[in-house]
C-alpha cells in the first residue's frame, strides 16, 4: 500500500506560511535604504551566499536583471579564488545568509569593507559578522525548517521571499514598466502577454488610405487590392476622418448601383475607433469584443488623428496560435 505523503506536504507549507507571517514583522526602514541603494546603484548589483542561499542568490540576480537592475550572481568560495576582481567600487553586493558566518563569506566581506563598496546583509543573526560587517541590514527571522528541523526550507522560502520583495521595489523606484520588461523577455508566453498594438499592425504602404472625397467605386477598388476588409478615408491634410469596410459597401450596392459615383464621406464610420501604438494586443482584442468590430486604427502618442497602423483581429489571432 503507497504511504500518503499529504500531511507532510500540508506541515512543511505550513511552517513556510508562518516564517513567511513573520518576515512582515522584520520589514524597518532599513528596507528603503536598501531599496535606494539598489535602484541608485551606477554598476551593478553582485548577490552571493553559500549553500543553498547561493541558489537564492542566483536566482535573485535573474530576478533583479530582468526588471531592470542590472544584476550578476558570484560563487562565495570562487571570490577566494580571484573572483573578486569582479567587484567595483560603484557596485552594490548583497550577501545572503542564514547564520552570517560563513567562512566562505569572509573573503568578500573584508573586500567590500575595504575598498568601502555598499554591502547589503540579508540574515537571521544580529550578533554574526556579516550583519556586524553590512552597511544595510535586513534581519530576517529566524524561523523553524522542515526535515528534523534543519534542512534549509523556510529560511530559504524567506530570503527569496524578501528578495523578490526588493527587486520589485527597485522596479517601481525606477518607473520600470510594462514595455521595459517586454524588452527583456522577447520569447515565450510572456512575450504573447505583452505584444502590442504596433507589434501586430499593417503599416505604411499596406495602409488602405482613401481621401474622404474619393469616390465609392475608388474605395472598393482600394478594398479588392488591399484585402483588409476596410478603408482608412482621410481629408486633405491626412488625417482621419472616418472608416469604410467591405460591409458597408455591399448595403450601399444593393440599395442603388448609382451610389458608386458618391463620395465615401457620405457613408463612412465617421471617428474611427483608434488605440495608441503601445496599447496591450489582449486589451485590443477586449475593444473589438465590445465594440463588435474587427480591426481597429492604430495612432501614436496623442495624435489619435494621424493613423500609422490597422491592427486587424485575425493578426491577434494569428499571433495567438504562434
């Protein structure tokens, strides 16, 4: 019969939980500083620990680096082996660890002291010399770990905790937004969640520009050629005016044969629903969805007069299945 292992599971997330409860507690002003220190930081910011907080370490480097801290991971035992000539005076170093003791830390401790390079701590004991050595302490609690009490779980489920919480701070200090992170993650699902507008659209020469006081035989000639489903109608100055699709074209036709001689401004969509070029693909789709239409004008900053793009539905749905 298989042993359910549930209860465990429940215990060890449990003991997480509460460390995690208690780290709040443990969150002073000495977190601003280390925020400032970070986001004002003119290299890099170096993060090292030994063990598993050194897989912490890396982890958060890849974190900081991705939301626009330039960040790099380094071995604590590798520093004492001319891993530290990585190390400048204008970088910021965080070192993280449980006990703050740890041999392999010294070397790196006594290099940022020296060469008076900021060193952020991120530890449990206020008596070690890594808190002792640090310009900027983050004390931690000293919580319980699961596994006969010692293998490195909920200490490690904190510390990542509060990096995570540093790195986002330093993300918002730095009015890193949206866009930004889009430029660091051009691939995979993210990049689908952050596609916009201009991503996707048909620019230039492919526009179906018409002047408005073009004539409807014109405008369907422009609509067979560029296959959109739509013109784009202008008035003399380019700006736009108004929208006509292939829909609106066949309820004139049947109508009266006549009309093709009639100008488009007479029966276009006047004030086409238009975005701005950075707008988010899945918030265009959301506008088509309500306004029940199927592409819409794409304009750049606060020219919603000036069309640069037609972002058309079945390129989101195109994108979405890539």
């Amino acid at each position: 019969m298989k042993k359910n292992f549930i209860n465990i599971a429940k215990n060890v997330i449990d003991l997480e939980i509460k460390g995690l409860i208690k780290l709040k507690k443990f969150i002073t002003p000495s977190f601003n500083n280390a925020v400032h220190a970070i986001a004002n930081c003119q290299s890099k910011v170096i993060l090292a620990g030994v063990g598993k907080s050194g897989l912490i370490a890396s982890k958060l480097a890849a974190t900081f680096s991705s939301v626009g801290t330039p960040s790099f991971h380094i071995s604590a035992s590798d520093c004492s082996h001319g891993d530290l000539g990585g190390i400048t005076k204008k970088d910021v170093v965080i070192l993280i660890s449980n006990s703050g003791n740890s041999e392999e830390l010294k070397n790196i401790i006594k290099f940022t002291n020296r060469h008076k390079v900021k060193l952020i701590c991120i530890v449990s004991k206020k008596n070690s010399i890594l808190y002792k050595a640090s310009d900027i302490r983050l004390l931690i609690p000293d919580s319980q770990e699961a596994g006969f009490g010692i293998v490195p779980t909920t200490s490690t489920a904190i510390q990542l905790s509060i990096g995570d919480a540093l790195a986002i701070a330093a993300m918002q200090y730095k009015k890193f937004g949206k866009l930004d992170f889009k430029k660091f993650h051009p691939a995979g699902s993210i990049s689908n969640k952050l596609k916009t507008a201009e991503d996707l659209m048909t620019t230039k020469v492919k526009i179906p520009f018409i002047n408005e006081n073009d004539t409807i035989k014109n405008g369907l000639k422009v609509l067979n050629n560029k296959k959109l489903g739509v013109v784009i109608a202008r008035n003399n100055k380019k700006m736009t005016t108004g929208i006509f699709t292939d829909g609106d074209i066949k309820r004139i036709i049947q109508k009266n044969n006549e009309i093709l001689k009639k100008r488009i401004k007479f029966f276009m969509t006047k004030n086409p629903i238009s975005i701005e070029k950075d707008t988010l693909v899945e918030k265009a789709l959301n506008i088509m969805n309500e306004r029940k239409i199927t592409c819409l004008c794409v304009y750049k900053k606060d020219n919603n007069k000036k069309t640069i793009g037609i972002l058309h539905i079945h390129q989101i749905l195109e994108s979405n299945t890539n």
